[in-house]
C-alpha cells in the first residue's frame, strides 16, 4: 500500500508540475489573456477611429460645412469678403533689445 500512495504521490507532482511550469500551464494562460485584452483594447480604438471617419465621409457628402471646415484648417482658406489676421506674439524682453555691455567694477584707489 505505500508505493501505491507513494505512486499517487508522484503522479500529483508531475501533474502539479506540468499546470505550473510548462509550456501550456497556468503563465501560458495568463499571458495569453493579457494579449487578448490588449488586442481587445486595440480592436476598440481602431472601431472608434472607423467610426469617426464614417461619419466625417457622411458630413462631406451631405453637406458644404464639413468641406469648408476642412479646407480653412487644412489648407488655410478664406471665404470671400472675410478678412485674414495674424497674431505674432511679441518676443521675449531679453531677445528683443540687446543688452548693454556689462561694466568692469570700479577700482578701489
């Protein structure tokens, strides 16, 4: 009877051994999920992205706005009778004027 148990004993280790370290055991399953969430998450984002082009190829084929909107932040257009402004900011204080040429300190006589 105790090399039947001591049988049963090393059968449970190979078995233990076999779902803990190799190569389709317990770290095989886990990672294989973490790719699948990460791929699920990709998955999301690229549906997401279809979508918003989808509705923007619906916008410039049922009307002028979406094209219009396109073309001034696109391509910087204007409209008719509309007129253009630039703002430059001015620059900085120290690159504007140049320095005066810093002073040799006084001698002591």
């Amino acid at each position: 009877m105790k090399w039947f148990a001591g049988l049963l004993f090393l059968v449970l280790l190979g078995t233990q051994f076999r779902l803990w370290w190799s190569d389709s055991g317990v770290r095989d399953v886990s990672r294989l999920r973490q790719s699948v969430e990460q791929a699920r998450l990709q998955n999301q984002r690229l549906s997401e992205r279809n979508q918003q082009m989808v509705e923007q190829v619906r916008d410039l084929k049922q009307g002028t706005a979406a094209i219009e909107e396109l073309a001034r932040s696109e391509l910087g257009l204007i409209a008719p009778r509309e007129t253009y402004y630039q703002v430059v900011e001015a620059a900085p204080a120290a690159l504007a004027a140049p320095s005066a040429p810093p002073t040799a300190p006084a001698a002591d006589r």
